[in-house]
C-alpha cells in the first residue's frame, strides 16, 4: 500500500517518527527534499493523485496554511483516500486554543464526509499497518 506522506514540513520530525512505525507492507512517499524543483512538484502531484492513502500530519510548526486547502480538497474529492492527523504539540511547538478549535472543527467536518481522523502518529501507524494488511488480502482475492 503506497501512502503521500503530505502535511507540516520544513525541519518538523514526525516522518521520520511515522516511517519507524509503519509496516513492511507500507510504502511510505516523502516529499520533503533538499533541493526543490518544478521536477520534484510533478512527482509529488502524482502521488497525491495516485497512491493508495493521502495522509496530511498537521503540527504547530507549520508556518503554511496551504495543507488546509490540500485536505479540503482531498477530503472532498475523494475522502476514502484521506487520512488527516493534526498534533497538538511537536518539538517543543504548542497550538494556541483558537487554532486547535479551528483544526478540530475542520477535522469534524472531514471525518464527516468519509475521511480518516487520527489522534497521534501511533494512531495513525495503526490504522495505516491495519489497512496494509487488509490491502494486501484483498489484493490477492
């Protein structure tokens, strides 16, 4: 099972924490790179469009507020494919109230309409290494 690593970047840690969790059976897309070019674009869009699960990891250290737009858009056009994950605290970094209360009503509205919502990255760990393992059988049906 093929899974966009999408969500907070810049020196956030948590793929690096996600991926050491994550079964053999996933395979895990990093977008993050050290040089980015208009090559490096092209390759994230089609995994965006293509593997199995999107998954946006949201942290306070975001300093973008592109992924909200990513998610909706995910989450609209086709939701059994999103995973979203927003944590409350990362290195040292901590929401304010108002932006939690923001996070978790736009999660409410996302889970609503078919998407995943994780609470942590084991959360998230979990339910992708459980959805592999589904993958996989019914790959072989």
């Amino acid at each position: 099972m093929k899974v966009f690593l999408g969500g907070t970047c810049g020196k956030s840690t948590w793929r690096g924490e996600l991926i050491k969790k994550l079964s053999g059976d996933v395979e895990a897309f990093n977008p993050v790179v050290p040089d980015w070019t208009p090559a490096c674009q092209k390759i994230e869009d089609e995994h965006k469009e293509n593997d199995d699960i999107v998954l946006f990891v949201i942290t306070p250290e975001s300093k973008s507020i592109y992924s909200v737009s990513e998610i909706t858009r995910s989450a609209i056009v086709s939701p059994e494919r999103t995973m979203v994950c927003v944590l409350n605290e990362a290195n040292g970094s901590a929401f304010e109230a108002h932006e939690m209360k923001s996070w978790t009503k736009i999660l409410k509205d996302i889970k609503k309409d078919g998407a995943t919502v994780c609470e942590s990255l084991d959360d998230v760990a979990s339910t992708l290494n459980s959805m592999a393992s589904t993958f996989d059988n019914e790959i072989e049906i």
